[in-house]
C-alpha cells in the first residue's frame, strides 16, 4: 500500500491573502500609477521626502491614576524625547461616570487617569505649555466633555483655542463595531460628534477633530484587510456626516485623521499602510470632490498590537514590538506609539515606558531606515501585496454601500459578525497549533516565564478622586451649574450645537458625569441587541 501524500503546504497572509514562492515584474502594475512619494495617490508616502524632512511624532500613551500621576509621567516622557502627549482616560471617564458613582467602584485610576471636571484638567496638564506640545486624548462618548475642558484649561492659562493642536479621537462608529464605550445610541452619537466637527472646523483649525480607529477594530479580532476596510468605510462615514451639517469638504478632510493598528505579519502591514493612503486618495478626490490635495492626504498615527502581547515569557514582546513599529515606519507612518512589554500584567512602568519609547528612537536613529522614503517600494511583493490590500478592502466597502452606509450597516450587525468570526477563525488556528504563538504554543520553556516588575495602582486613588469630585460640587455655585446643565439639555433635544454650552457648562463646575447623565436622558442609553 503506497505512503499517504501529504498535502502541500500553503502560506497566505494573516488575512488569508494567498502568498507565492516569488514575485516579479509581472506583477506590479505601471510605476505611473504607484507614483512618487508625496505624489497622488501617495501610494509611496504623503511626503516627498518623507522622514528626511521630519521624524515621525513619537506619542507613546500614558495614563493612570490621579491627574498628579499622570502629569508626572508627562513630564518624564517629553524628558525621555517624546514629543506628543496622548492621554488614556480610565474606565468611569471612557464611560461618562463621575468617580462617585456607583459603577465606577473599583475602577477610579485604575486603566487610565480619572478626569471628571475643569480642575482635574488643570492638574494633568500642570506646567505643560499647551501652545508648544501636541496633545492626543483617546476618548469618545465624553469627548465632547473632555475636549471642551482641554479648551477651557488652556484659555484660563492664555492659550485660546485657535492655537490648540492635537487629535481627539470622537470616533463612535468604531465603538459599536468593536469596543463598546458608549452612552447613547448611532445617531444621536453622530449628532454630538457633528456638532464637534462644524465647531472645530470653524473655531480651531490646527485640532484635529476625529482621529478614525482601526486600531481598535483590529484588537478585537479583525483581519488586516477587515481593520483597513471598516476604518476606511467609517471614514466615508464621517465625511458624509460633515457635508450634511454644511461644511465643505476642503474645510475639514485636512483634519481628519487616522489610527491603525501595526501587527506580527510584517509585509501585509507594510502594504496595508500604501493600500490606506491610496484607497483614501482616490475617495477624496473622486467620490467627495475634494480639490484641495491636503484633503486627499491620508495622515495617520499607529500604536503596535496590544492583543499580540503575550503573558508568557513577555520579554518576547519586546522583539514582537520591534518588528511592529519598523513595519509602521516602513509603511509610512506619521505618528507612532509602541506597546510596553509588560501590558498582558499592568500599566507599563516608567522603566518599560522607556525602552518602548527607546524602540522607536534607535530605529529612527540607528537602522538607517529613516533616510530614503518607501524603502521598500518597487519591491515586486509589497507592490503586490498593496495592490491585494486595496482590492480586499473595497469589496468590503462597496458591500458596506449596497447595504446604505456604514451607520446601517452597523445598525445590521455586519461588521461586528465579520470581526466575531475572524476572532474565532483566528483562535481556533492558535489552539490546534495551526498558527505559532512563540512561548505560547510552541517553544514553551515549562515554566511560569520571566518575573518583571509591575505598576500597581493605590487604592487611595479612587477615594482621594472621590472626594475630589464631590468637593468640587460641593464649592461650585450650584444654580449657575444647574442653568448651565439645562441649557446641554435644552440644546440636545434641539438642534443648538453642543460645544459652546458644554464649554460654559465645564467653566461652571459641570462634570463628565452630569454632562453624560443628559444624554442618558434626553437619548437614552444604548444596550448591544447582541445581548438584549
């Protein structure tokens, strides 16, 4: 009896894109159509000269604790060499709570800094000069809150809105598709975020008012392919929200930005970073009409995977980052955060805050990599593999427009089913060894791994944070803080935009979770019909 063949071996991309031994010059497409870095489509780069000209910003995130807390690891960071601050808000702010609430108990401080008021605002950013720093906040329901406290900081410190400059990221679509931080429902959801972006676009020209995130489709269990193409179709999304409030898209694609996530698969990450700029060129130019070319720029920041951290032996997530954040510069990216190798455990401590921060630097200073724009274009592979990307990402987005739109197609479930059952593909690949984990699944040393340090969070945080909150209710005007609260109220159940009373209302002593509390009450609160 003849031997069983085994079956050949295919290799494919973590999308499942199918990969040959070899490529050549039969498969890339004219060079005229790739173009020059800094040329339509930006294939190859939004800039010319890309990194010669200017680094990429090196924003690593931090929060965590108090705002005293936090404000310290600011200041240790911009002394390390970062040179833009991004904020993480824990999980009573992500959620629009006061820390005094009862579904705030055990969480005050704990994944990110608690900011609930005006004066928790001027504790984080105490004696940084807002005018000079760039300053990214990773908040989205309560945004509207959060930025209408960072405005009113810094007026009260003379630096006016016009000169603010930073990212907020205000992004909702991606929070019903995949990471479920919400108040209210879809649409009301847009209506605060549109509200935001025609007073941005008209009061604060260098702010960018959202900052589109794949980065959080991908954490929960997107593909590459899936990651470039829900990002993207919210990014329509947004632009359509815009024209229907009025503004011209020249007014504010320019400051609209994007957030990707950067994982192990290193040349279909590359390449899903040259297929993004294209992809999102071509709808500006040719889908919304756009003529000025800053508005067919797609600028993005990236952050290396957190779900490809490992618990088991962690130093291996350093390398894991490292590979990341080269495939992030190689794919031409304009800002970059890199992951702590010890985030499965706790928030980073200042000392692997450090050699994350470090990653970024000897690779910028080091490799070499940084000296010629789109070192690897012209590759027959990447070129090609681009091209893939592209052509993957908008299926799905042409699917996304038959069925009316991204928030439709939200409200249907559909990308929440397609993310739901990559998760599961993926898990199952891991669990039958199908795909290598290193020290999870293959190359286990038996034992319980490398003992590190961890960040540990007092628990005197949440009570001095508590009493906080309830100080400062206590010492505000409490009828000029109920007018202004009415006048959110009055402005949400009509069509008023939101930010000029919400800024009145921080000035006044309102805080995150009475600002929320009107929503909750005029809207409702939004509940998974997954789960109902």
């Amino acid at each position: 009896m003849a031997p069983k063949e085994k079956p050949e071996k295919t290799f494919a991309t973590m999308s499942g894109i199918p990969l040959k031994a070899s490529y050549g010059p039969d498969d890339v497409r004219p060079y005229a159509e790739i173009a020059d870095p800094g040329k339509y489509p930006y294939t190859r780069g939004v800039h010319e000269t890309m990194y010669r000209g200017k680094l990429w910003t090196m924003r690593m995130f931090a929060g965590f604790g108090t705002p005293e807390d936090t404000n310290k690891r600011f200041h240790f960071l911009l002394e390390q060499g970062q040179t833009g601050l991004s904020t993480a808000f824990d999980m009573p702010t992500l959620m629009g709570y006061d820390p005094d609430h009862p579904r705030s108990l055990g969480e005050v401080g704990r994944e990110g800094v608690s900011v609930a008021c005006l004066e928790d605002m001027e504790r984080l950013f105490r004696d940084i000069p807002l005018a000079d720093v760039t300053t990214s906040m990773t908040i989205n329901a309560p945004a509207i809150f959060l930025l209408a406290a960072y405005i009113a900081n810094a007026e009260n410190h003379g630096v006016p809105a016009v000169k603010l400059r930073g990212t907020l990221q205000n992004d909702m679509l991606k929070e019903f598709i995949a990471q479920k931080e919400w108040i209210s429902s879809v649409r009301p959801s847009l209506r605060v975020i549109r509200d935001m972006l025609v007073y941005c676009t008209r009061e604060m020209p260098l702010w960018n008012t959202i900052s589109i995130s794949g980065y959080h489709i991908r954490e929960a269990g997107a593909t590459a392919v899936q990651e470039l193409a829900f990002t993207l179709a919210d990014g329509i999304g947004y632009v359509d929200l815009g024209r229907q409030a009025g503004l011209d898209v020249d007014d504010f694609l320019p400051r609209l930005s994007f957030f990707f996530d950067v994982h192990n698969d290193f040349f279909e990450e590359v390449a899903k970073f040259r297929a993004a700029r294209r992809i999102w060129a071509k709808v500006t130019r040719e889908r919304f009409g756009a003529k000025n070319p800053r508005s067919w720029l797609l600028r993005t920041h990236a952050q290396t995977a957190g779900v490809s951290l490992m618990a088991q032996q962690p130093m291996n997530n350093v390398v894991r980052t490292t590979l990341q954040a080269l495939a992030a510069v190689l794919g031409g990216t304009q800002s970059l955060h890199t992951n702590s190798f010890d985030e499965t455990y706790a928030l980073p401590t200042e000392a692997a805050c450090t050699l994350a921060l470090r990653t970024q630097q000897v690779i910028a200073e080091e490799s070499g990599v940084a000296a010629v724009a789109d070192p690897l274009g012209g590759s027959y592979f990447v070129e090609r593999l681009t091209d893939q990307m592209e052509e993957a990402a908008m299926a799905y987005i042409e699917k996304i427009d038959q069925m009316g739109g991204i928030v439709r197609a939200i409200e249907e479930g559909y990308p929440q089913r397609e993310i739901a059952n990559s998760a599961y593909q993926f898990q199952r690949q891991v669990d039958s060894k199908q795909r290598a984990i290193v020290g999870v699944n293959k190359y286990r040393d038996g034992g319980e791994g490398d003992k590190i340090p961890l960040l540990k969070v007092d628990p005197i945080v949440e009570k001095a944070q508590i009493e906080h909150v309830k100080l400062v209710k206590l010492k505000r005007n409490e009828a000029t803080a109920r007018a202004a609260i009415e006048a959110i109220r009055r402005a949400a159940a009509g069509d008023e935009n939101l930010m000029p009373v919400t800024i009145d209302a921080v000035k006044k002593g309102v805080t995150v979770g009475e600002v929320s509390d009107v929503f909750r009450q005029v809207w409702g609160e939004h509940r998974d019909p997954a789960y109902l």
